[in-house]
C-alpha cells in the first residue's frame, strides 16, 4: 500500500513566543523582533468558523458615545500628569519601567496617596517588599492617607479578591514580573506568567473602570522585560530614567492612547522623597560673577520642554602618547566629530595632542544635534583659555564641512534662555521670531562662530538678526 502524502495540516509550525511572527522552519533568531531562542514548534491550528453572536451592546454613531467616561482625573503630581495628558483616564492601564532603585516605587507611592480621597480609594499591592517596610517608606516621604489600603500579595488570584473587597479606583501593582498565576506554570516572571497577570488586571481594569498603574522591570539593555506583547496590550507606556549619582529624574512617555508622546516629567529625588520640577533648568546651571574659560550654554528639547544646560570642557597636556577623550553626559562620538571639525575647519591644532574632558552640569545627558555648537564652542574655548561673553547661549547643528545648520524648536528654546535671563544667543541662518530685547547672532558656519571668542574677534562680525514681531 502506498505511504500516505504528508498534508500542509500534518507540517510542524513555529512560532515566536515574543512577538507571534509564524514560520514553516525552525530559527535560532526571530527575524521580526531579534530575539534569541523564542521560536519554539507549536500543531498547526485547525480551521474553526465562529458562528454570529448576540450583541451586548448596539453599536452607536460616535457623535453619541458619551466621552464623559473617560475624562482624566489628577494623580496628584502635575509633572506626571503633564507626562500622562491630564491625568489617569478611568480604565486606563498604564506600565511604568526603569532601572532598579531610580525611584519608581518612591514615586508611585507618593502618587497612591495623593490620589486616595472619599470617592476614590487606591489599592497598592507590593510584590517585592514587606507591607511594613511600604509603611516605613510611607512615614519617611508623607505618603500616608486613610483610603489608601497597603497589601503584600503574590497571587493573582490573592489580588484579584482585594479588588473585589475594596473596589478601589486605582490600582498600583509593583511588579507585575513578581506576582503569579497559580493556573500558569511557570515561574513569576517568566513570559506566559506575565501575559497571564497583565491580561487579567486589563480586564479588570476595564470592566470596573477602575485605573492601573503596573511597575515593570527592564533588562540590561534597558528594554522592557517580559514578552513585547505587554507593552501592546496596555494604553501607556512610561520610561523613569536618571543617573543613580545625580537628583534629576525623568518620565518619558513611550506610548500614550491618550496624549502625546513627547512629554517629559521633571523629578528631583531626595532624601524626603521625590518631589516634581516645574522649572529644573536651574540644576544644569552653574551660576557665577565671571565667566569661566571651557564652558558654553545651550538649550536642549526634552519631549517639548526647553531646558537650559551648560556644556564644561578642560584641555591639559597629555603626558601618555595616547592623548585621553573623556564624556560625561554627552555621547562620545558627537565631541570627538567636533574635534575633528575644529581641527580642520577651525584650524585649531593644539586639540590633538591634548587630554580632552568634557561634561555637562546636574546628570542631564545630551545627544540632541543642536547641542553640537555648544560643544564645539565649550573645546574652543577651552583650547585658548579664553572665556565666551557673559550671558550668551549656542544653538545648532554642526556638519562635517564646519557648516551651522538649523534645528527645531528655535523659537522655544530662545524663549526659554530669554526667561531665565540670557541675553545673546548664536543660532543658524533664519532663526524665526526673536524675543525683544534679545540679541541673536545668525552664524552660517564654525568661522562665524569662533568669532566670538576675545581672541578670534577678526574680519567680519556675524551679522545680528533683525527682531521679528
């Protein structure tokens, strides 16, 4: 008898664990998402048909959907809700990452108290720490209030049960990678335990209207752990940022269902706790009577917030025969791009020979282009141990060939540096609407630029921009 012919149904799939990309052969990497090891083989699905169903609810024209539903409540901190939109939508599930001890339980503890009033009670469920060491955390930031129930939990099941004894208005799970499903295998923040609890505090969130915020973990690249589904499944998506050695934090949204996406919210984390910045120029800022040779101000866009940080640059004789190039807060491709120009397009030649330091002030990282004349100017400056005139900020993108080009955002960033007092500024060609008052000096390339230095005030000036009303 002839051997039966392999059919399509009879073939192995699989499937990538991570993302659900399907293929007819096994792969070490899956080509969609990069990971290593997630495609694993899995029966061919069988073909089903689903019948039509009754109708829960009618479809209404969306000129009478009632959007009152969801209109944002404060949380309590303006910087979060700036990040956010406005606040916490009813039903909302938002996932809030960073690296370890940045501060985010601090935060969203200070958050569930602020939040916690008659109407509304807030549930934080702890999966990491002891109920009584949240509460020496609470006494130590002034996070204490009587609707806000505290409760160590590691069970879903466990959590879902409280959600039904206290019916809280919003939830706080820190993490969701520590608490399990006892109908899962799988250890607590493996990939199918963490769709299981997202999944089931999704539904919960949605069916009682109630919003959720989640605490997740991320991996040493600094991504999101657990499967990227999770960041799919939720309707925000929050990135807690800061040097562990520096006051600053920063939220940074990722995702937002419910607002933009380039928002950024401004923390200072002390010993009381973590209190929000609405003006944080003031930590990236070294004020003093007389200028100081190597340092140069800029302003930088996080999200559409203008902020004023200074640039610092130190040039010594190198006593090895591979000069030193050390950053802090800036990205060391971008300084040693601008050597390079300097060097070629600026003849200054002094800069090769050298060990080179550059930093910025208060942990703020800059890797935006427009910080790029800053940067040439601060290593400039450094270089003839000549300071740059008082009061004067450098905005701009610097190419390869010297040239200045523009950037966005001009027109808010010399707002900005005219608010806190700045009174010239260096910017590209065609700068827009200048703030009065303000001298602004339009620069084509790093030659105009270097103009400005006491010792390279030759030829012509940089011409100054006519104020645009």
């Amino acid at each position: 008898m002839a051997a039966r012919t392999k059919t399509t149904k009879d073939r192995p799939s699989y499937r990538c664990t991570e993302c659900g990309w399907q293929t007819a052969k096994w792969l070490g990497r899956c080509p969609e998402c990069q990971a290593w090891g997630t495609v694993e083989e899995y029966g061919a699905p069988a073909v089903r048909t689903t019948a039509p169903g009754r109708v829960t609810t009618s479809a209404l024209p969306i000129g009478q959907v009632d959007g009152r539903q969801a209109t944002a409540r404060t949380t309590g901190v303006p910087e979060l809700d700036r990040v956010l939109g406005g606040g916490l939508v009813p039903g909302a599930v938002v996932l809030l990452a960073g690296e370890p001890g940045v501060g985010k339980s601090t935060l969203l503890l200070d958050v569930a108290a602020k939040s916690a009033s008659d109407q509304h009670r807030t549930l934080y469920v702890t999966g990491e720490e002891s109920a009584s060491q949240v509460r020496l955390r609470a006494d130590r930031i002034g996070a204490l209030d009587d609707h806000l129930y505290l409760a160590a939990e590691t069970d879903l099941s466990a959590v879902l049960g409280h959600l039904d004894e206290i019916k809280p208005s919003l939830l706080i799970l820190d993490s969701v990678q520590t608490v399990a499903s006892p109908e899962i295998d799988g250890a607590p923040g493996g990939m199918a335990q963490v769709r299981e609890v997202a999944g089931a505090l999704i539904r919960a969130s949605k069916e009682r209207g109630m919003s959720t915020l989640l605490v997740g973990h991320v991996t040493k690249d600094g991504a999101i752990a657990g499967p990227r589904l999770l960041e799919h499944l939720v309707d925000v998506v929050l990135h807690f940022e800061g040097d562990r050695h520096a006051r600053l934090r920063l939220v940074r949204g990722v995702k937002n269902r419910y607002g933009a996406t380039d928002e950024v919210g401004c923390f200072e984390l002390h010993d009381e706790g973590i209190t929000g910045l609405a003006d944080p120029s003031g930590l990236f800022l070294t004020r003093r009577d007389e200028p100081v040779p190597g340092t140069c101000l800029t302003v930088t866009l996080e999200g559409r917030r203008p902020l004023v940080a200074e640039v610092q640059a130190l040039t010594v004789d190198s006593q090895i025969p591979s000069p030193r190039r050390t950053t802090s807060g800036l990205e060391t491709s971008r300084v040693s791009m601008m050597l390079a120009v300097l060097e070629q397009r600026g003849r200054i030649s002094a800069l090769g020979k050298r060990d080179i330091y550059s930093a910025t002030v208060g942990g703020v990282k800059l890797s935006e282009p427009a910080a790029d004349l800053a940067i040439a100017l601060a290593l400039a400056s450094a270089a003839s141990d000549t300071p740059l005139p008082k009061n004067l900020v450098a905005i701009g993108e610097v190419g390869l060939a010297g040239e200045v080009r523009r950037v966005t955002g001009v027109q808010r960033r010399l707002a900005e540096a005219h608010r806190l007092g700045f009174t010239h500024a260096l910017v590209p060609t065609d700068p827009g609407k200048v703030p009065p008052g303000m001298k602004v000096l339009e620069v084509a390339d790093m030659g105009d630029a270097l103009r400005v230095l006491p010792r390279s005030r030759r030829g012509e000036a940089p011409r100054e921009a006519e104020q645009r009303r």
